[in-house]
C-alpha cells in the first residue's frame, strides 16, 4: 500500500517528519518538491509589509512621480 507523508530533508540529509510515522519500517522514495526558504529571504518577506507602510507614503508617491 502507498502513503504520502510529509516531511522536511535538512542539508545534512536527516529527514524530519512533519507527524509521527505510523509502525515500525518503511521502504521509502523521496521526491523532492521544492526547497524551503532560507531563514534570511523568509525574514525579508516578513518585512515587506511593514517597509511598504513607508514606501507608500503620498510623500514616497510625490518624490518618485517624475520616474513614472
């Protein structure tokens, strides 16, 4: 029988279950879907929206309107 379960594969090469495995023994196969975001990019992204709250400014608007 198939089951997907989900997990993470960390750069050492340890894969971490996101649930407990149910039993005791598993032939397995990965496949590889996409790789996470770094800590760092995943920061920067948290930080665009409070960065836009300044950028938005009717201020910011008027001093870039030439570049438009």
């Amino acid at each position: 029988m198939l089951t997907t379960l989900e997990a993470t594969l960390e750069k050492d090469g340890t894969i971490r279950w996101i649930e407990p495995l149910p039993g005791s023994r598993y032939r397995i196969l990965v496949t590889l879907l996409e790789k996470l975001p770094d800590e760092d990019r995943e920061s920067s992204l948290l930080a665009e929206a409070t960065l836009a709250e300044d950028w938005l400014r009717p201020e910011e608007e008027e001093a870039w309107a030439h570049l438009q």
